[in-house]
C-alpha cells in the first residue's frame, strides 16, 4: 500500500512540475509620460487587472512588469495626480506607450494616519493634512520642513535656522512635548533632551515621499504625546523610486548687514537608490546645510521679578542699573548693594542727603555679552540615511534602515542652547505585510559640546573677575562719585567702568578661547551639557479584518519603550548612576460600515509608564457621506502625555538663584524639601507667607469633539474643508516657581530676592478648556492655476490665575498661496507665491514672558524644468521682504533668504 502511495506521489508531483515548467510567463515593456509636459512619469503604479502582478516605473519613465496571466491583459496606471487609466496589452511584442493624464479633480490623496490604514483623504474621520513629494518640489520653502508651517492650523516656533518646531491647536513652544514626530515610524524625539529634532536628522528633501499631519488629540493610536498633533514623515521606497538625484541650492543671507554681514547660504542634496532585482533594492542619501545663522537680537530690558517669570520693561544698560537684556547673557547675575552703601557711609545718612531711598533695595547687574559675542554663528547640518530592502516573499518586505546626523544649531529652552556637535542616530529593523508589520528601532543620542548660554556666561564672568570682587568695586565707585555730587545714572555708569576693567574683549582670540574653556566644562563647573540618553523601542500591529469583517474590521498593536537617560549630572538628576524609565502600551481600532452612507470607528489605547498610574485613551468616529465626495466626520477623542523625562528628572540651573527641577520624589531629599520647606512664591510677591505643600504630578488628559466637513465642489476643482473643536484639559501640567531660603533658616519676604527659587511641575485643578475652528479652500484655475487659502483660530480659556500655561498660540492665522506647476512655452515654467500672517499674543515660556507683534511673510519662487532630465532650475526667497520677525521670545530673529537651485532627476 505504501508502495502504490510512493508511485501516487512521484506522479502527483511531475505533473505539478511538468505543468509548472510549461506555465508560460510573459514579459511587457512600456514608457509613461506625462501628457501635458511631456515629462516621464516616474514612480507610476503598474498592476495587472484582477492579478496580483505589479511595478513601478523608474526615474526614465520606464517599466518592466513579468506575468503569469494570458494575452490579452489588461493593465491598470495610477499615481497621485493624475487620472487613472487601462489599457489592453494582446502580445509581449506590443510596446506599452500611455500618455498619462493629470486629474483635474483635488483630494484624491490617500492617508493612512488618520485610522492607521491606507483611505481617501476625503473619508477620513478626523482633521488631517497631507504634503507629497510634488507639493514639496514647488514649495517656495528654502528647506522641505518648512512646507508645514503653511498648512492649516499650525504654529511654529523657530529657535533658529535650522530648528523647527511645529504644533497645532495651541501650546507652541521650542521642544514641544505634546506633538509627536515621527519619521518612518520612529519617534523624532531626541530621548534626553526630550524635543523633536525635526529635520536636523531624518530624511532629505529628496527622499521625501509625504508628510501627513494629524491635527489635535491623537493619542488613541499614537500613545503619549499625541495630545495637539501628530506629524508622519515616510520616505521613498526604493522599489518605486529609483536612480540617482541631486538637488543644489546656494543663496544668501543677512543681505541687509542688520544682524551680521552678507553670507552664504548652501543646501545640498544627495540620493541614489536602486532595484537590484525584483527581490532587493537598496537606497543611500545624503544631505549639508551651512551658513551663518539668525540672531536673537532682542534687547530688550527683562524684569525677572514681574511674575512668574517676568516680563519686559523699559530701560537699557545706559539707563539700568540692573538691566537684563533678553537676548544678553551673563547679565542675569544681580546683587542688592544697598546694605553695602549704606555700610560704606556709616548708616545711609549721607545717602539719604544726596537723595538716595535708602529703604528701598538697588539691585545692579554684572555686565552681559550680546548673543552674537557668544554663540557660535556657524550652522552646519550633515546628515546621511540609507536603507535595505528585501522581499522575503511576494507579500513580506523587509528594511534596514538608518539615520544618522550632526551638526551646530540653536535652540530656545529654559535658555538658548549652543547646540554643538550633536549627533543623533535612529536605527530601524522592520517587516511589513499587507496584514501585520513588525518594527524595532533604537535612537542613539549624544549632545557633542552642547552648551547652555546664560550659564556659562555668567560662569565666564565669575572666571575674569568673582563678583566678590566686581561689586565691591563698583561699590567703591559708585559712593566716591555721589560724594562729588555726580548725577545717580551718571554714577552708575561709571561705577560699571571701573568695575568692568580688565573685562575680555568679544570676538578677541584671548576672550575666545577663555569663553570656550568655560563652555567646554560640565554642569555646574561650566555650561556644558554631557547628555547621551539612549531609546529602544519595539512594536507590532495585526489587521484581523479578514477574520472579523463580518462584524467590522479590527486591527490590534502594541509597543514596549525603554529611556536610559545619561547626562552625567549636567542635565538630569543622574550623577549616582543612568535613569530608567520603561513604557508600554497596547490599542485596537474597529471599523464597520453601518449603512451605505455611514461608517463608525472604535478605538481605544492602554499605556504605562513605570512611574505612573496607566491610562486608557478611547476614540469615536464617525463619516457620513452627503453626496459623492462629501463627507461630515464627527469624533470624540482623547489624548494624554505622562510627563516627560525631563519634566520627571530635569536639575539645571537657570541663573543664580533659579533651577528647574523634575517631579520625582528623589528631589525632596536632594534638596531636603523635607528640613527646609517650600513657599509660593507669588504669594510672597504679594506680602503673604504661604508654604507651599509638594504633590505627586499626575499625566495630563484631554477630552476633545471636533466637527468637521470635507468635499469636492465645482466638478472636482474646489475642495473645502472645515472643522470646529473644544477640548477640555485635565490635570493640566504646568510649572509652578516656589521659593527656599539659602540659609536653612525660616523663609521671610526678603527671600523673594535673595531666595533659592524652584520652577517645579504641577497640576491644577481646573479644568482648562480650548476651542476654535479651521477653514482650508483649494480651488485648481482654467490654464493649471491653483490658489490655496486657510485660516484658524485656538483659544484657551478658563486658565487658573497665576498659572503659567504655555497656550502660546496668536487668536487668527491665515495663509494665502497662489501657482502654476507647468504654463508658458512648452509648459515648462512654474511659480509659488506664499504668504503668512498670524496675530500678535502674549507668549509664556521657560526662557521668558512677552508680548510678540504680529508677523508676516512672503515666500516665492519660478522654475524652468528641463523635461529630457526631469531636472529643475529654481529661483527662491523666504521672507521675500526682508521683514525680520521672531515668535517666541528669545527666539532668533529671521530675515530674508534668497536662493537659486538646481535639481537633477526630481520626481
């Protein structure tokens, strides 16, 4: 019997063979152009009807695509933009030839933010913008990042040249942390220093494939963080797109000698990638960016001692004895010399002839050097990425993938950071399946020679000349010159000159090297910051729908997150040894289309931090079809943020008698909370002796409805969307400044001034509430034309008194854009034209609190394509009008950048 089974088998098998030899493949070659400017059309999707079978077109246009299927077949092309189209193919010799046509019609784009599964962006259930490669490339932006800063609803705050960070629904800051970047999947978060780093590594223009963003609360799906915002950033694949491009911009800036003379501007671009077989391609770019960077040239009087933490006043350091200038440093150092006056005259009595208070304190400020004498201005930005690509079957494709990027840059904390030889690399290990993907990924931080710029001025004072040795001094002076009847300002001045003898020159080579060796020492002994955290991440998601889809289409994930956070005491509370702090967390989404007209969503997340209770975050959707690509979404979603590594363990100081400390319990003992207890400080200003009680800081929530409306009008030429919100915080995190006595002696209100002042986390207990709404038109012209408008407007209301709440969004914003991406001769010219406006605020932060004018901006520019190598030739200006603004205080003030490019084989 098993012998008959033997011969079965043997036959069963050469006739599988024998059909499998003969089963007849057959190849189709073709060329895709685009029919209006005659451009190839690279990165074209090619599949066969009712098959499985499919590629790409590369960079030439050009195709290949193998098949098992008989003649004839029918093969189907689409891309974003252009209209999908067939065609009948009857034999492997017919040479394939589509002149493929760009839609007309707008919002055809497909997302995959919104629900974590590819949809039309016009069925999405929440608010969310999409940026392709295409809108990128016409862009009048200097830098593919900035593209974001025109889409609806969001606000930016821009430390510097190179440093970006952007949010949406209010709380716009340096370093927000309740906005989530992500770039391939991998969070853009630096681990220690807890921010964003935007495009400082990550992808180049040119391996840009899209930008999705996720207005609002989106923590449902994208765990802690997500509490404004969401932004995606996912590169080509080399699959589709191939060979090699460069992209060269060179401009100018400062062209108007007001911060620093004229300089040169470069951005260079660099990628190759290729598909070695129809199983592995690979991929490498490269991208520099150089030039001298925007200033903050704000100088300003600070009064530090006006709130929580001050506000401007009038004054400067010829009129202030204790001026502070906003973008000076060093001048944070004030000391009351009033009871020295009064010691050197023998009780006051001659002061009080000359007309001297003597009841009241005179605080002096030891002299400060501008930004510009102490911050580096070279701004360099070197980053390379690559990627491997291998198709473990037809339906498994596995990457390894890597970022990896350094440079100088500047950042507005707490105080503004001489970023210095940062490096930061993210590598990633993923597998994808149409039904699951599997993803671990490490992020590998080291802050270089990162300085803090108030501290280690102040330090470099103290290094040239002790204050114990400068206001006496200044002291000695300042009493010879009222004795000989000098006016009290004109005293003061010259009281700071022979205080300031022998002070270093800026830009001297001796006051160069003695800065650097101030800024080259670790916290405390100087202002650098050793901070070499790492993050490890590893997670999962399984599309169960094929399974489920008769009662909805589910899928499931979840993560797990380590920190190990290492700043050697420089920035954390770490000198015994690194931090750990693990997370983790776990969602499922379900989907079910109710009626024809009507789809609902589920979704709901469960996260964990170590050091914190664990908290579920649920989302409700819903899409209601009105008519044919009109549809109304309405969603109730939740977010949350544990607060970050930095508001847990942070210890730096911020001046003298200021630090900024985490919300773990070890501080009570580092800082024996305990012994020697804690005022509120704003009660003091006031004339009341309050203790201040410690609490455990619990995550902050939020609980939001949004409204909204998205559709094609005017056979397809006109897309509207809109959208209304209101949010409700709870638990909000903030900070909150209390006082200690340096002594260990009973606090009285003298320490308002001479005390050691803490800017610790904290929750309130109101419910703080937001709202606003969001317009966007987009309407495509006769002759290729289109013109782009929105607005928005963020709210924030019902906010404790005295609470610093970092809102930090301007009432209205608005962008209006107008262009042509092919006219004239040809078709082979294009133009952007771009303009911003935002209101004027109240801005609060860490580093300062001010009122910030309104801004505005016009960015431009005109290309020429060559078609033969899809090359362009650009001609550019950000800030076209040289009007310099800044939105956060401390922040550089931008002006004007001009540009020319040239771009080979863009697509």
């Amino acid at each position: 019997m098993r012998k008959n089974a033997s011969y079965l088998l043997a036959l069963f098998l050469a006739q599988f063979l024998s059909i499998a030899a003969f089963a007849q493949t057959n190849t189709i070659i073709g060329k895709i152009k685009n029919s209006v400017t005659n451009e190839n059309a690279a990165a074209v999707s090619v599949t066969v009807k009712g098959g499985s079978d499919g590629t790409f077109t590369d960079d030439k246009g050009n195709f290949k695509l193998t098949t098992t299927q008989k003649f004839p077949v029918t093969l189907l092309f689409s891309s974003i933009g252009y209209e999908l189209q067939e065609i009948t193919v009857n034999d492997a010799s017919q040479l394939v030839d589509i002149a493929f046509k760009p839609s007309a019609a707008l919002g055809q784009e497909v997302v995959v933010s919104a629900s974590r599964v590819p949809q039309k962006i016009l069925e999405s259930p929440v608010s969310v913008e999409r940026v392709n490669a295409s809108a990128i490339r016409n862009s009048p932006v200097a830098n593919f990042y900035d593209v974001v800063t025109t889409l609806k609803g969001v606000d930016v705050s821009t430390s510097s040249l190179t440093f970006k960070t952007p949010t949406t629904r209010g709380f716009n800051s340096s370093g927000n942390v309740r906005f989530n970047q992500l770039v391939d999947g991998m969070d853009n978060q630096a681990p220690g220093l807890n921010f964003s780093v935007g495009a400082i590594i990550g992808l180049s223009e040119l391996d840009v494939d899209n930008i999705e963003l996720l207005s609002g609360a989106s923590s449902a799906l994208y765990g802690p963080g997500g509490m404004n915002g969401t932004l995606l950033m996912t590169s080509k694949n080399p699959f589709k797109y191939q060979g090699l491009s460069f992209l060269v911009k060179t401009g100018a800036m400062h062209t108007d000698g007001k911060q620093r003379d004229i300089s040169p501007y470069y951005n260079w671009n660099l990628r190759w990638a290729k598909k070695v077989s129809d199983k592995f391609a690979f991929k490498i770019n490269a991208e520099l960016i150089q030039a001298k960077d925007w200033l903050g040239s704000d100088y300003r009087n600070y009064n530090r001692t006006a709130g929580y933490y001050g506000d401007v006043k009038a004054g400067s350091r010829t009129t202030d004895p204790n001026y502070d200038g906003v973008s000076v440093f060093g001048d944070e150092t004030s000391i009351d010399i009033m009871p020295s006056l009064i010691q050197l005259t023998n009780g006051g009595a001659v002061l009080t002839g000359l007309g001297v208070d003597i009841t009241k304190p005179m605080f002096v400020s030891r002299t400060g050097y501008t930004e510009k004498e102490v911050v580096n201005p070279n701004t360099v930005n070197f980053k390379v990425g690559g990627a491997f690509h291998y198709k473990l079957t037809p339906k498994i494709e596995a990457s390894l993938t890597g970022y990896w990027g350094t440079g100088n840059t500047i950042y507005t904390g707490a105080s503004r950071y001489n970023i210095r030889d940062f490096k930061m690399g993210q590598y990633k290990l993923e597998f994808n399946h149409k039904k699951w993907m599997l993803r671990a990924y490490t992020t590998q931080e080291n802050a270089g020679n990162t300085f803090n710029a108030t501290v280690t001025t102040q330090l470099f004072n103290e290094s040239w000349k002790p204050s114990e040795l400068w206001y006496p001094s200044y002291v000695y002076k300042f009493t010879s010159d009222l004795l000989s009847f000098v006016p009290v300002m004109t005293a003061h001045n010259n009281a700071r000159a022979a205080a300031d003898v022998g002070r270093p020159v800026a830009g001297t080579a001796a006051f160069r090297n003695a800065y650097n060796t101030v800024a080259g020492k670790p916290v405390p002994l100087g202002g650098m910051l050793l901070d070499r955290s790492d993050l490890y991440n590893i997670e999962g998601s399984y599309d169960l729908s094929s399974v489920t889809s008769k009662v909805a289409d589910i899928i499931i994930g979840a993560n797990y997150k380590e920190y190990v956070l290492n700043s050697q005491g420089t920035l954390f509370a770490d000198t015994a040894g690194t931090i750990g702090i693990s997370e983790f967390g776990f969602y499922a989404q379900a989907t079910r289309q109710v009626i024809d007209r009507l789809k609902l969503t589920l979704s709901g997340r469960y996260d964990k931090n170590e050091n914190f209770e664990g908290r579920f975050t649920p989302r409700a959707t819903a899409v209601y079809k009105v008519a044919k690509d009109n549809n109304v979404r309405l969603s109730f979603q939740t977010a949350y943020r544990f607060p970050s590594n930095q508001m847990q363990w942070i210890s730096l100081p911020i001046g003298t008698d200021t630090r900024l400390i985490g919300s773990n319990k070890a501080f009570i003992d580092i800082f024996h909370f305990d012994t020697n207890p804690l005022y509120d400080y704003e009660a003091m200003r006031k004339g009341n002796l309050t203790p201040f009680t410690l609490k455990q800081v619990k995550p902050e929530s939020l609980s939001s409805f949004e409204l909204g409306y998205k559709g094609l009008l005017s056979q397809g030429k006109l897309l509207l969307d809109a959208y209304g919100y209101f949010g409700q915080y709870k638990d909000f995190l903030g900070r909150y400044i209390v006082v200690q006595s340096k002594t260990n002696s009973a606090v009285t209100l003298a320490d308002t001034t001479t005390g050691m002042k803490y800017s610790l986390p904290i929750n309130t207990t109101d419910k703080v509430k937001t709202y606003g709404f969001g317009l966007s038109v987009d309407y495509r012209l006769p002759k290729n034309f289109t013109l782009g408008f929105n607005i928005a407007s963020d709210i924030l209301k019902d906010v404790p008194a005295n609470f610093v709440a970092y809102f930090n969004a301007p009432k209205y914003k608005a962008n209006v854009s107008i262009g042509n991406t092919a006219f004239g001769p040809s078709k082979r010219y294009g133009f952007n034209v771009a303009y911003r406006w935002q209101d004027a605020y109240f801005y609060q932060g860490d580093f300062g609190n001010g009122n910030l004018p309104a801004v505005q901006t016009l960015d431009a520019q005109i290309s020429y394509k060559f078609p033969s190598t899809k090359s362009v030739l650009k001609l550019g200006a950000n800030n076209l009008l040289n009007q310099y603004y800044y939105n956060a205080i401390g922040n550089s003030q931008i002006g004007g950048l001009y540009y020319v490019s040239f771009g080979y084989n863009i697509y």
